[in-house]
C-alpha cells in the first residue's frame, strides 16, 4: 500500500514536471512571425469620414432635417416643462394666499399629474420616432455611400478604398492615398444624377 502511494505521488510530480516544461516552451514559442506580402500593383486609397460629413450634400441636408426636428423637439419639451412649472408655481402661491379651496387643490394636483404625464408620453413616443428616423437616415447614407463607393473604385481601378476616422483603426495612412476632395465630389455629382434619374 506504501509502495502504491510513493508511485502515485512520483508519478504526480513528474506530471507537474513536464507540464511545467511545456509552459516555459509555449512561452518562448510566442514570438510573432510576420512576413512582409508583396502587394504589387494594388491600388489602395482612402477617405476621410468626418470631411464627407461636411462635403457631402446629401449628407448635409439629411443631417439638417434632422438636427431642425430635434431642435424642435427640444424646444416642445421645454414649452411644455415650462407651462407645467408655471402652472405649479401660480397655483401654489393661490393656495398659500389662501385663495384656494380643498376641492380646487385636488382637481390643480389632478390637472398637474394629467400635464406631467402628457409631457412624459411626449417624451416618450416623440423621442423614439426621432431616434427612429435618425437611424434610417443615417442608414440610408451608409447604403448610398456604400453604393458609390463600389462605383468610385470601379471607374478608377481602386482596389481597397478605406475610411480613415479620428480614433479609428488606422494611426497613419500617406496623405498621397487621400482621395477625400475627389471621392466627395464623385458623391455629390452621382446624387445630382440620382436625383435626375428619379425625377425621369
């Protein structure tokens, strides 16, 4: 029984042995091999996506339509508050003045509860069709930007056209790639040419 257990703690420790052994290996094995690829004749380009933001026509006037919206959003929703509050504000000063019965003090809590909540309905339903309609527009110029992008590289024999953003992937890219000025006008004249094209 003694020999049985004296096997058995040897054979543990020449396990944990060799499993020590094999994790200094894997250690030293982890040095990277990167081989440099030959890229030939590829044509890569880039554009700057916070340019096409403010060059973009399309682009521009849907974030116009919807920067308006939200405005006007905000300032229903502050409309709103504000009437609530002052409808607070005026019927409490009648009720400390005295000049307000038990009854009237009900139905002035009834009506600020219905207003509250109006404004937070309001809220609510207003603020997600915005965000909603936000979305797909936002949506809709990805789709189109992804569309002329294809047909960009196409007519200019670009294979890989990338899109170099503050805090994205790429921390540098040769400005001679940049092709922003170019590609932002293609964008512009291929949406005047949709729009004729719809108007067919």
């Amino acid at each position: 029984m003694k020999n049985i257990m004296k096997i058995t703690v040897i054979a543990c420790v020449l396990v944990l042995t060799a499993c020590g052994d094999n994790k200094e290996a894997e250690k030293e094995s982890t040095t990277a091999k990167v081989e440099t690829k030959n890229v030939g004749d590829l044509k890569i380009a880039f554009y700057d996506q916070d340019s096409l933001k403010v060059y973009f026509d399309y682009y521009r006037e849907q974030d116009s339509i919807v920067t308006k919206k939200q405005l006007s959003f905000q300032n229903e929703v502050q409309r709103r508050t504000t009437e609530l509050q002052n409808y607070l504000v005026k019927n409490d000063e009648r009720a400390r003045s005295g000049l307000l019965s038990q009854n009237e003090i009900l139905q002035i809590q009834q009506v600020a509860q219905q207003k509250e909540a109006s404004l937070m309905q309001y809220q609510q339903t207003e603020g997600a069709k915005l965000e909603e309609e936000t979305y797909n527009k936002l949506e809709a110029i990805g789709n189109k930007i992804e569309l002329f992008a294809k047909k960009y590289c196409e007519e200019n024999g670009i294979d890989i056209l990338m899109i170099y953003a503050k805090g994205g992937q790429f921390n540098y890219i040769n400005s001679s790639m940049d092709v922003t000025k170019e590609f932002t006008t293609y964008l512009n004249d291929q949406q005047e040419q949709l729009a004729e094209d719809i108007k067919k």
